[in-house]
C-alpha cells in the first residue's frame, strides 16, 4: 500500500509544482491580485497536504485498515473538493462561471476532509504502540 500512497503524493505533488508555476506566470497577466491569492491558496493547502502523504507513504505501520491510510483518502480528497474549487472560483472569470454558489458549497467539504484526514492521524497514532 505504501507504493501506490507514495505515487498518490507524487502525482500530487507534480501538479502542485505546475499549478503553482501556472498561477505565477501563465495566470498573472489574466487575473486580478485576488484571484490569485485564491489560486495561490488551493496551491498551499495542496502542498501541505501533499507532503504529509508523503511522510505518511513512508510510514512503516501503513497498512489498508490503518487510519494513516484513511488520512490519505481525506487529504486526497479535500486536495481535489478544498484546492480544485478554489481553482475554480480564481478561474471563474475566466472559464465563464457566473453563479458559483455550487462552488462555494464544495470548498467546506474539502476543509472538513482536510480536517478528518488530521484526526484520522491523532487516532491512529492513539492506537500505535510505541
């Protein structure tokens, strides 16, 4: 398991590192200082969540039942709902998106991910036996 967690941070990571260079010369020129704060946010919560899987793929006790694993899936999962609709609400403009009541509904989801993601790594830390 801990192969395919490592690849998950990987790819992660890879499309951080172009988003980001994306955001600071593809976008600039087409965004206004607040839009790119957003875009600059999904980036920086997509990268410290990124590492922490990465740290997690090298965990020794990672296993499919573990919660360090279901830390993973929430992180995942609170990259693609918390940083992809913040992608989205900086692009809005840009790709035609004018109601983005919808979006704004999803980025919580994405946090409270975020958040279980964390807890999910206090619990399984309560569980190991050091």
């Amino acid at each position: 398991m801990q192969k395919q967690v490592l690849m998950i941070a990987a790819i992660c990571g890879a499309l951080a590192v172009g988003l980001g260079a994306f955001g600071a010369h593809g976008l600039k020129p087409l965004l206004n200082d607040y839009q790119l704060s957003i875009w600059e946010k999904g980036v920086q919560y997509q990268f410290y969540h990124t590492m922490v899987m990465l740290v997690l793929a090298f965990y020794p006790k990672i296993s499919v039942k573990s919660s360090f694993l279901r830390a993973v899936w929430f992180f995942l999962a609170g990259i693609v709902l918390f940083s992809g609709s913040l992608y989205i609400l900086a692009l809005k403009d840009l790709i035609g998106i004018s109601n983005t009541t919808f979006i704004g509904i999803i980025t919580p989801f994405g946090g409270i991910s975020f958040i279980i993601g964390w807890m999910s790594i206090f619990i399984g830390a309560m569980r190991e036996r050091m």
